[in-house]
C-alpha cells in the first residue's frame, strides 16, 4: 500500500438519502411552526389578549392578530391588582400567575397613561383620565368605582378599564418595563457644632454640621417582582458593560494568544515531546511512591528514625511530628489502620505502573514518534488547524436555525381567554373589573415535535462533526501516505493535492455524506437514548423514593448509556479514520477497527492514553498563560484603571472569559492534533501489515521506534541512487527488497481488511 484510494466510489448511499429526507422533514417543522408558533414570544412579552410584542404575529388569527413589531416592550400597569386577584392561584401554582400586559414602542414615564388597543390612540386626553381618576378618588382598582353617568364622566367606566396610569417611570429589563424608583436628597441649615449655640457663619465657629433628608419613592406594596430583577440586572449590567468595554481585548487574548500558544505548543512537541512524556511519566511514579513512602511511615511500618540512624544520621524519634504533615507515626489508630491500607494500595499500585512502564517503553518509543509526525503534518498543512473554526461557523449556523424551529414549535397553539377570580371586590364596589387575560393552549402536536427536535438536534450536529472528523483525518492520511522526496527529505513538493484540507474535503462530500450520516446516526440515538432516559428518572422520582431498586435500575442504566455512547464515539472516529483511507462503508470500516483492536490493542490504548495526557497538559497550559496575560493586561494597563479610557468595575469577569474563550480555542486547536495523533496511528498499523520490508512508508524516526530503522521506502530509493551514482549496481541497505512489478490492489483495499 502506497497511497490513500484514490480509485473510490460513493458509499452508504442509501443512509444519504434518509438523511436528506430527514432533513425535509425537519424543513416541515419549521414550516409548521412559523405558521402556527411564535418563536419571540420566548423572549417578548405576550399582552393581554394573546399576542406577543415585537412581532407580527402571524400565527395570531386574523380576528385577533395585532401587528405590534414596532411595539417591543411590555408593560405591566396592575401587578399588584393582579397579584390580589390570584392571591389563592399564588398560594397553590405561582407558575401559573398570569399578569395582564400592555405593549409600547417605549417605556412610559412617571404620571402617564397607557391604554389597551381597544382605546384609539390619542382618543383621550390625559387631563381627561385625571378627571375620571379625580373622581374615583385616586389609588388602585379604579374601574371598581361607581361613575356619575353623565357629562364628562359619561364614558370614564369604560376609560378606567381600559387605561392605566403609571404611579412611577419605567426601565426596561429584558424588554419588560418595571418600576424605576426615584430618590430626592433635601440639605438642612448648616449649624455649628463647636461652640454651639452661635451660626455657622460665625468666625468663632472651629466645626459645622449639616442634616438632609432623603426622600424615596416606593409602592405603598413591595414590588417583590421588579425589585428581584432590578437587583439581578444592576449586577448583570455591570458585568456586561464590562464585558462590551473590554471586548476586543477579550477577544485578543482568548482567542489570537491561545492560537499563538497553540501553535508554539506544537512547535515543543515536535522537538521535545519525548521529553515532555517522560517527564510526566516518572512525575507521576514520584508522585506514586512518595504517597506509598509517606503512608508507610504514618502507619508506623516505616520507621523514620531507625532507618536515619542505619544511615549514620541521629534523628529524635520523639520530635517528629504526629500530626498529617510530620513524618512521625500518627498517635491515632484509625489513623493507622487507613494509612496501613493506604500504603499497601499505592506500593502495589506504584509497582503494577513501573512494570507496564517497562514493559510498554516500546510502545511509549512510539508514541512519542507519532506525535512529531503529527507535529510535522501540521508544519506542512497549518491550514487544517482552521478547520474547526468552519465546522463552528456551520454549528452556530444550524443551531441558530434549529433554535428558531424548536421556538416557534415551542409556542405553537391556540390564544384562550382564562377568568380571574377577584378577591379585590371588599375594598370597593362596582363590578365591571376587566378580570380576562388571553393565554396559549398548547397544540396536541406540539409534544411529538419537540421530541422529534431533539433528536433531529443530535443528528444534525453529529453529522457536521463527523464531516469535519473525516476531513480533517483525511488530510493528515494523504499526508503520511505521500511520499518523502529523496533529495529533500521533505513531503511538501510530493503532494498529489495541492490544497490537501480541500481535496479531502471534496473526496469526504462526494463520496462519503452516506458514511457519515449511518455514524451520526448512530451517536444521536444514543445521545437521544440517554436524552429519554432522564426524562423517565425525572418523571419517576416520587416512584423511586418508595422504590430502592427502581432507583439503581435507573442508575445502572444511565451508567451503561454513558459507556455505551463513548465506546460507539470512538468506534465511529476510528472508523472515519478508516474509510478516508480506504474508501470503504462504514460497517467495513468497523469491522477493520475491531480487527485493529484485537491486534493492536495494547499499542492504541497506550497512544491513545499519552496523547490523552499530553493534551489535556497542553490545555492546561495554554489557558493558564492566557488568563495570566489577561489578568495582568486588566491589572496594569493604565486604560482599564480607574480614570482610564475603558476603566473597568473589576478585572475578574473579563479575566474569567477570556480563560473560557482559551479554553475552548485549545480544545479545538487540539482535538485537531488528536485526530491527526489517530490517523497517524491507523495509517502506520496499515503500513506494517500491508507493505514489505524496504516498502514501509513511515519516516525513518518513527521506524527507529518501532525496530524497524532502515526498512523504509526513503532508504531504499536512497540507495537506488546511491548505487547509480557509483554505476556498481550494488545496494547499501541490506534490508531493500528488490524492485517488482506494481500491483493492482484497488481490490483489495475497497474491503478495508488488512492482509
């Protein structure tokens, strides 16, 4: 085997073709639920009679629809009637409470009137609703209020229901306009306090003395709503304008330094990781056998003392300290007993991990080899190091349409008109209190679609990554299977793809969509499984108090499906893997994992485990440099001080994200290093069991590890020109296989099996 197949055709086509009707289906949701739900009245307020402000609300019937795009705010003229006449609904389900709403273009200000649309806009005068408020005497409920009939008074019933004065001005929070509070500070007189008796002006006067008073606006009731919201957003104001200020910078630091580091990450892996590997490796046998030497002298089994004195050295039993950080034996026999325990477990531990240490160190050799390959590939392609930011791009894309389906199916239903019971009638009289607020009933429907949603959520992202998974593992495969130009040593001006990412891309979106959709499949039915799964334990908690074992059943299950979905994640990546190098389906290419495992087990799960290891420190470390650096940017810049250009209220939230940001730039940049780790991996597994000696396509420094130095394909061609060179005839390389004839294996490699 000398190159990826490029000879290959289109497979799992027919999980193409139900992916893509899945996807019409999915395309029929939408269109049900932008017809029949409303996706912003999630995020607006809805008014009195059932439709929501900021939108057109096209799923409104014509007889009740408002167009009230222009109207983005909502506000709540009778909280506190409303809160009286459900006080028994509050009591029993306060997540039923249903307030009656308004919508406005803006938040209203102190002392004005706002009317329902049942009112025509500028039909009354403001000092007209005064008249009629002056009447009823004033303060709440004044629709209750027994209007003279007649003159100006006439129609003040009808106004009083309808429209709504504001004791206070508003601010709106999350588009719903609440109360703003107001506070007057009046200064007193100024008076002397030393001597006292005489006035401030007086030259005599050595101290003064000044009283105010502080006038504050409240409702005569607690606003228990808007003053909960009010507290939460100040803080979230805060926060956020900091967040805005701060925001190039942020940027800056989270995401272009974290790629920097990233990319000088790669650069110490390529050259230093054997270093970095080792290291950690015996850091963590230290690590063992300092716990085991430790438990063993708290336990008393090791004896400090004893053992300095063999050593020529004196050291009082008696002033070790028995406490956890002395070296003594504790004075506690539970104390002993664990630390006894303890000392056994890492001891056996700790020689359990030196042994596989010694036995594996081949296999460490080789790991270490694969990982400056694949350091190299991304020296070569640093391209595919962008990748992922397209597979975002395509995430955020489909989440956002996925998020405006899953509203609007959300909402879909009808508007129905439920009745208050007043409990407000004993403190005044009349009886025409508007007590109707319009609400949703929700569609019998809606309940199959959501959970159809769900699922579909699962596979459409899945099948995004799977694309991005095998495209980007198909680069790193043409990439080792390319040959190393004799002269240079170099694989840069030996591509047969000029832009590698891209080729591998168009060969995964020709040939390949079927293959990926059967895997993503396959992961969104266990992720919709486990998905299920939590739902049944929510609904059945009360069942499982009564019941211990329905409990564990349900524990056990939810164990085993976790289990289960990583365990067919990595299956399906291998087999990604498999099928960019091959071009077979996705069941072949299981079928050659598996084969892979069995064979080679040992050797992928310690590589798998190093390169584990060596990316979760690279994370750690990129981020850990980039929340310094930004800590220390928002501490020291004299910009973000107090008095500068872009002062901050602390540098805590800023440094907080920025640590965030890093940490999901690294997860990317290095989930990329990942898969290159993997294919690298299979692609050398191939090339051992499928070429000769004096055939292999692997480097010389990855042979070396492996036991195999001077059997590679470089060294034979070498030699070739060598002996031409000296017209002998004669090969230097005692491992070079004579020249044969090429073999067609377009055959043998569709079957994706190793010979």
């Amino acid at each position: 085997m000398k190159d990826i197949n490029r000879n290959r055709s289109m497979t799992d086509f027919l999980f193409c073709i139900i992916f893509l009707a899945f996807l019409g289906a999915v395309a029929i949701c939408a269109l049900l639920g932008s017809a029949n739900g409303n996706a912003a009245s999630l995020f607006f307020g809805t008014d009195y009679s059932g439709n929501t402000c900021g939108s057109a609300n096209l799923n409104v019937p014509i007889a009740t629809r408002k167009n009230l795009a222009t109207k983005q705010y909502i506000v709540y003229p009778r909280l506190s009637e409303d809160m009286v006449n459900q006080a028994a609904t509050a009591l029993t389900d306060p997540l039923s409470l249903k307030f009656f709403g308004i919508c406005a273009a803006t938040c209203p200000k102190s002392d004005s009137w706002i009317c329902t649309d049942e009112i025509p806009a500028n039909g009354f005068s403001d000092s007209h609703l005064n008249e009629c408020k002056k009447q009823a005497g004033g303060g709440q409920f004044l629709s209750k209020f027994a209007y003279n009939g007649n003159g100006i008074y006439s129609n003040c019933s009808k106004l009083m229901q309808e429209c709504y004065q504001l004791p206070f001005g508003s601010t709106d929070i999350l588009y719903r306009c609440l109360y703003q509070y107001n506070s007057t500070t009046i200064a007193g007189e100024k008076m002397c306090m030393d001597p006292i008796g005489i006035k401030a002006t007086d030259d005599r006067c050595v101290k003064t003395a000044q009283a105010s008073i502080t006038a504050v606006e409240e409702p005569a009731k607690e606003d228990l709503i808007a003053a909960q919201m009010a507290s939460a957003t100040a803080i979230l104001t805060a926060q956020i304008s900091d967040i805005v200020t701060a925001g190039p910078t942020i940027i800056l630091l989270g995401a272009g330094a974290a790629a920097v580091c990233g990319f000088l990450y790669l650069i110490l892996l390529r050259y230093f990781s054997g270093c970095f590997i080792w290291s950690a490796i015996w850091i963590l046998f230290i690590v063992l056998a300092a716990c085991s030497l430790y438990s063993f002298t708290k336990a008393g089994i090791f004896d400090v003392a004893v053992v300095s004195a063999s050593a020529g050295v004196t050291v009082d039993s008696s002033a070790l300290s028995t406490g956890y950080a002395g070296l003594g034996k504790s004075s506690d026999e539970a104390d002993i007993e664990l630390f006894t325990y303890l000392a056994y477990i890492f001891a056996v531990v700790g020689l359990i991990y030196l042994t596989i240490i010694i036995l594996m160190r081949k296999n460490i050799k080789i790991a270490v080899a694969i990982m400056k390959e694949t350091s190299k590939a991304v020296g070569h392609m640093p391209l595919v190091m962008g990748f992922p930011v397209l597979t975002l791009v395509s995430v955020i894309a489909m989440f956002g349409f996925w998020l405006w389906t899953f509203g609007n199916c959300f909402t879909m239903g009808a508007i129905t008109t439920g009745d208050l019971a007043s409990t407000a009638s004993s403190v005044t009289t009349g009886d025409n209190y508007t007590s109707t607020i319009s609400g949703y009933e929700n569609s019998p429907v809606r309940d199959y679609v959501i959970w159809f949603l769900i699922f579909a959520l699962f596979w459409m992202n899945s099948f995004i990554q799977g694309v991005s998974t095998m495209t980007i593992c198909g680069a790193f495969a043409a990439w080792y299977w390319t040959e190393t130009d004799v002269d240079t040593h170099s694989k840069g001006n030996m591509y047969k793809d000029k832009f590698p990412v891209v080729a591998s891309l168009k060969r995964t979106c020709r040939y390949h969509l079927g293959t990926v959709s059967l895997g993503s499949l396959i992961i969104a039915i266990c992720q919709f499984l486990r998905v299920v799964l939590g739902y049944l334990d929510e609904q059945s908690k009360e069942a499982q108090k009564a019941n211990f074992l329905l409990k564990v059943i349900f524990k056990c299950l939810a164990c085993f499906l976790a289990c289960f979905e990583k365990c067919v994640r990595y299956i399906t990546r291998k087999s990604y893997i498999v099928t960019a190098i091959k071009g077979t389906n996705f069941c072949s290419s299981g079928m050659t994992v598996f084969h892979l495992l069995l064979s080679h087990g040992g050797l992928i799960g310690f590589v798998n485990i190093i390169a584990s290891m060596v990316i979760l420190l690279g994370k750690i470390l990129i981020t850990v440099v980039c929340v310094v650096l930004g800590y220390w940017v928002f501490t020291t810049f004299p910009t973000f001080l107090a008095g500068g250009a872009s002062e901050l209220q602390g540098a805590a939230v800023p440094t907080v994200l920025v640590g965030i940001i890093s940490w999901m730039i690294a997860t990317g940049f290095l989930q990329v290093y990942d898969m290159g780790i993997d294919t690298i991996l299979i692609s050398y597994l191939f090339d051992l069991k499928e070429n000769k000696k004096g055939q292999y396509m692997f480097s010389e420094g990855l042979a070396k590890a492996a036991g195999k130095g001077g059997q590679t394909r470089l060294l034979q061609q070498e030699s070739f020109r060598d002996s031409e060179e000296k017209g002998d005839g004669t090969v230097s390389s005692k491992y070079v296989a004579s020249p044969e004839p090429e073999k067609d294996i377009t055959k043998k490699e569709s079957t994706g099996e190793l010979i």
